[in-house]
C-alpha cells in the first residue's frame, strides 16, 4: 500500500537532502509535494490531503505546529512526524497533545528518517488491517444476527413461552425492534405460482423472497412506528409488529393495500394478506400465527387478492359435519352424474355451479374437506368418461390427469373450473360424433369475429335472434358451458398466441377484449393454471 507524503522545510538543503537521498517508492512511499514555508504546505493539503506530513517546526508564515492546527480544523486526517531543535522540546511537547505521531531532533540522518516513517507506516498499516477486520466482523455479525433473529422468531411462532425462558432479554440481545406489549402477527402468501411451472431457478426464488421482505418492512414500518421485524419461515412470509394503541381497523387494511400495490408494482407479485387479532405479547406469537394461519383459510372461498383479517368464526365452524355427509351436496353429486348419462349437459353444469355456490355460502368447510369432495367427485367422473375415452385435461400449459390437480386448487374457483373442464371435456368427446345445433355455431362464428370487443350474451343472443335465457341453455347442452365462460376461454386461447409473439401483457389484454390487465391476468390464470407472465416465460425458456 503506497501512502502520500507531503514535507515542509524551510532549509532548501534539508529539503532537498530527504527528497534526493532516500528512494521513497522503494519504501511504498509517494512525495505529493514539497514546501518552503507552512501556508505552501496548508494550500498543498488543502488540494491534496497527504496520508503522512513531514514538517519542521520552525517556518516562515506559519510554523508547523499552526500547520498542522489548521489543516485539521480543516477537516483533514493525516499522521504528521515534526523536526524539531533540542532547544525546542517544549514546542514538541505540545505537539503530542495536537496528536503528532513521532518527533526527530535535529540534526538528524536520512537513515534516522526512514526509520521513523516506516515504523509510523507499519502503524498505519496495522490500523487499516485491524479496522478492515473490525468491519468484516461487523458484516458478518449483521449477516448472522439477520438468521439468528429468523431463526428465534420462526421457533417462536411454532411453541408457548418455555418455562424459564425470557424472550425480553433475547429481543435485546438480537437487537430487535420490538418491544414488550401487545403485537400482531401477519402472514403473505404468494399469489401467482412461483414453483417448477414458472420456470423460475432458486436463485430467483430467493431473491424474490428477499426483495419481497425488504418492501414489507419498508412498507409497514410506519403503521408500527418502527417496532415491526420480517421474517421467513420455511415458504411463508411473515411478520411480527408492537401494535400501535391509537391505530384503526381502517388504518390497517390501507397499509396493507399499499403493500400489495407495491409488491405488484415493484415485483409484479399479486399477494393475499391474513393478519391476526392483537395478542399480550410476543410470548403469545404462537397464537398469532395460528390465527393468522386460520384467516388465510379465508383465501379459498374469497379467491386470491385478499386481505383477510382474523375474527374467530372459524373456530366456531369446526364442529360443524363432514362435507361428504352434507345432503345437498350428494344430491347435486347424484344429480351430476345422471345428467351426464342422459346427455342433459345443461342441468350437469348447473348442478356443478349449484354445489359450487352451496359451498361457498356455507363457508365453514375447511380447504382439505372440499378437496376431499372434489376428490370423490372426480373420482365418479373419472369412471363415467373413461367409457367415452376422455382421460385428461389441459392446465398448466399440458395436458394432465384430473386428479393429479387436487393438491393445485388453491381456492374454491379452482376447484369449480377443473370440474368445469372435466364435464366440458366430456361433452366435447360426445359432440365429436354430431353436429352443433346450428344457433350455437353461429354463436361459436360470432365469438370468432368479435372476441376482442365487448361481447355479451345479450348482444350475442341479439345477433341470432333467440332469446338470453334459451342460447345460455342451448349453450351448456352442446358445450357443456356456459356462454360467457366458453367466451373467456376462446380469449385466452388467441391471447396464447399473442404472449409466444413476446407481445406485453397490458398490448394482449387489450387486444383480445379486456379492457383491465389485473382482469385478463385472473381469467387466463383461472382457466390454465398459470399467469400471462408465467406461460410466457415457459414458452420463452424452451
């Protein structure tokens, strides 16, 4: 490491003795410059500052003891060495207190210089290694103390307070921004998949996640006044904040649609939020998170995009029956099957839609009860389109078995559209061996013509001159869907065409009839599994 060294003497002979007589580069030394009189030499670290200052006491204008003076109410930081007269100690004594590093009497040898400079380079040298080494641990303390911190929070959620165990002094310890008193406990669940089927690497995930916790915390850090800490535990994202006495249940919820307009914006993320009731304190943190747990069970009947704050229902709901022994449902199932059979297609959609709505006005089911009754019911369509040869269903931009997407139905809507898809294949295969009624292929040429406009069973009803309520039935009979849902899913089809051109989204939705992104995005997710961005992206990595 070179250090810049400027001297300051009077005697010319001196000067030019220490300038000429050592070769400073040999000892990793630059001479930025050389002075007759202290104003030079200030002027000079005022351009420049030196990292060493060799000077002499006695100069004309300013002497060194001034110099030095001077140039750090300046603000400069250097270590000086002065050259001083044996008559002048006291002048020397007086530079220790302004902080010189070392002293030499005059006379003195060039040898006698080097010594000095070097054993003050050393020093130098010495700091900077240890401050490096202070500051590399600082680094590293605050890299550990962020996955310390992760981890007493993700076991805190997990277990009650241990007997013994002071979690005031661990939160001091870790230097977290908590306090004792009351918090809450709020979880964020990733909307839009970000698994295997969109392409994404793990590096990817990880930086999503990291950016995802760092616009949380930037984002809700004012409605806690600071006391909130972010943290992941396993996939979920999580966080824990005091809760401010004077706050409101409106307050919340507008910091919480800031935070999904900033995920969207920034990361392009649609998020659902569940948020807990107000526990004592952070020994309470594991009633928090399953109460958090419990109103993100709110998702699944509400649909993604949510904010769903805790309010006890569902523990007042659990005792309710078994979804496989609810009587409307089984009836709706049996009614289901025979409309197949008698190739009714219309009452077999309307008996899907009919179940579909009785579980959602009669939200006490839990998610795995009603994946448990999908199951069962793919389970029986399984066997009656075996007979007619239909096996599988596209979603996720392949085709795949039915059951195989149980674990994939996020939310009621998911398990409405594969069953959907199910039936509609089933009719599909039928339809195959006759012709449409020729009032729903001039719908179906309609479709084609005028997709991307405003097109609605009215005008469409209009244009074939039959009655709304007579095409959306002729509809489900030859189809085996209704006219707006086979509308949406002729939308997206062309929109697929678009998105492997590498159009934008927000170009696609437009083109193909929507007038909003956000709605074009949730009806091609609805009805493929993945986003726009997603199926894009897959399309473009193969």
């Amino acid at each position: 490491m070179a250090l810049k060294m400027i001297v300051a003497e009077d005697e010319q002979s001196f000067r030019e003795g220490i300038l000429t007589l050592v070769d400073w580069k040999l000892y990793g030394i630059e001479i930025a410059g050389e002075a007759e009189n202290g104003r030079q030499a200030l002027e000079m670290i005022n351009h420049d500052p030196p990292d060493l200052l060799l000077t002499d006491i006695r100069m004309p204008h300013l002497n060194g003891l001034d110099l030095i003076r001077a140039a750090k109410a300046a603000g400069h930081q250097f270590h000086s060495v002065l050259l001083t007269g044996y008559n002048e100690f006291e002048y020397a004594k007086e530079a220790i207190k302004l902080g010189v590093s070392d002293y030499l009497l005059k006379p003195c040898t060039p040898h006698d210089i080097v010594r000095v400079i070097l054993e003050l380079k050393q020093k130098i040298e010495e700091s900077e290694n240890e401050d490096k080494a202070v500051n590399e641990l600082n680094r590293s303390w605050n890299r550990n103390i962020h996955l310390l911190k992760n981890q007493i929070l993700s076991q805190w959620i997990q277990q009650p307070l241990m007997p013994l165990e002071n979690r005031c002094n661990v939160m001091r310890e870790v230097e977290m921004k908590l306090l004792p008193g009351s918090i809450q406990v709020g979880m964020i669940r990733i909307d839009s998949s970000i698994g295997p089927n969109a392409a994404t690497s793990k590096r990817d995930l990880e930086l999503i996640r990291y950016a995802l916790l760092n616009i949380t915390g930037e984002t809700l850090r004012p409605l806690y006044d600071g006391r909130l800490e972010v943290f992941r535990h396993g996939d979920e994202m999580l966080w824990i904040g005091n809760y401010p006495a004077d706050t409101t249940h409106e307050a919340i919820e507008r910091a919480m649609k800031e935070l999904q307009y900033n995920l969207e914006a920034y990361l392009k993320l649609s998020i659902s939020i569940s948020i807990s009731s107000v526990n004592a304190s952070v020994n309470y943190a594991h009633i928090g998170y399953q109460e958090a747990m419990e109103a993100m069970q709110g998702r699944f009947y509400q649909g993604r995009g949510g904010i769903f704050f805790y309010t006890g229902k569902d523990k007042q709901q659990s005792a309710k029956a078994s979804i496989l022994d609810d009587a409307l449902l089984n009836r709706m199932g049996k009614e289901l099957l025979v409309a197949l059979q008698n190739e009714q297609y219309e009452q077999a959609v309307d008996a899907i839609e009919a179940g579909m709505s009785h579980i959602r006005n009669n939200s006490g089911y839990s998610k795995t009860e009603v994946q448990l009754y999908a199951t069962s019911l793919i389970l029986e369509l399984q066997k009656f389109a075996q007979e007619r040869k239909v096996a599988s269903i596209e979603w996720q931009d392949s085709f795949v078995n039915w059951i195989e997407q149980i674990p994939n139905m996020e939310t009621l809507d998911d398990c409405s559209v594969v069953l959907q898809k199910i039936v509609q294949s089933i009719v599909e295969a039928v339809s195959n061996q006759k012709s449409l009624h020729r009032t729903v292929h001039a719908t179906i040429e309609l479709i084609k013509q005028r997709y991307n406009t405003n097109l609605t069973l009215e005008l469409a009803a209009k244009e074939t001159f039959v009655s709304n309520s007579y095409l959306s039935s002729l509809f489900k009979q030859e189809l085996g869907v209704n006219f707006l849902d086979y509308l949406h899913q002729y939308r997206v089809e062309r929109s697929k065409e678009l998105l492997r051109q590498s159009y934008k989204i927000y170009a696609v939705s437009k083109l193909v009839g929507y007038q909003e992104e956000r709605h074009f995005s949730s009806t091609f997710k609805k009805w493929t599994g993945l986003t726009p961005r997603q199926y894009q992206k897959n399309y473009n990595a193969e």
